[in-house]
C-alpha cells in the first residue's frame, strides 16, 4: 500500500504521481517549483482549484459573521425594503386561491 510522503493518506491507485488530498507530487525528485506550489495549496487551498478524486461530501458549519454593525444595519434595511415586494406577490398568490376555493366552496354549497 502506498502513502502520499506529504499527508501520509493512501494512494489511489498506488502508481499516482501525486496525491489527490493535498496535491503533492510523488516522485522522490521534488523541484523547487513543485515544493511552492505545494505551500501554497497549503496555505490557501481555495486557490489550487478543483482537485479531481478529492471528497465532494463536506459539511460546513458557519460559527461566526464578522460584520461591522453599521453594514449590518444596511443590510437589514436592505432586506426590508426587498420584501415588499415578495409580500405583494404573495398577497396576490393568497387572494387568488381564496377566490378560486372560495368560489368552488360557495358553488358547491348551492346544491
């Protein structure tokens, strides 16, 4: 069983020439150009791109927003003011079924 000389994760399959988790090339002859841009993954693994055969199943957990209250405050004046025409929409989606129900019920009654 091969492991990747960098994360110490298995090789799948043990003849890849680098590591589908951290992206480090797997020859015993590492360039120096090789070993930047592998720090480099590791400091800002957004930046390498998509690495293929890497897990597509993460779970994110958002602790934390850091955002200075004046922005805060502006985006929830913003968020209001959006909503007014939602709640415009969804009054007309409202009227519209109590008139068709309300016609079909009263109809119905008759008989």
């Amino acid at each position: 069983m091969s492991k990747c000389i960098n994360c110490n994760k298995k090789l799948d399959p043990p003849t890849r020439t680098s590591c589908v988790y951290c992206g480090t090339s797997q020859s015993t002859s590492t360039s120096s150009s090789e070993i930047q841009e592998t720090s480099r993954i590791k400091e800002n693994p957004s930046s390498s791109g998509y690495i293929i055969g890497a897990n597509k199943d993460q779970n994110i957990v958002i602790t934390d927003i850091k955002m200075p209250f004046g922005s805060m405050v502006v985006f929830m004046v913003k968020w209001s003011i959006a909503m007014i025409p939602a709640m415009i929409i969804l009054g007309i989606i409202w009227a519209l079924l109590i008139a068709i129900f309300g016609g079909v019920i009263g109809g119905a009654s008759r008989y």
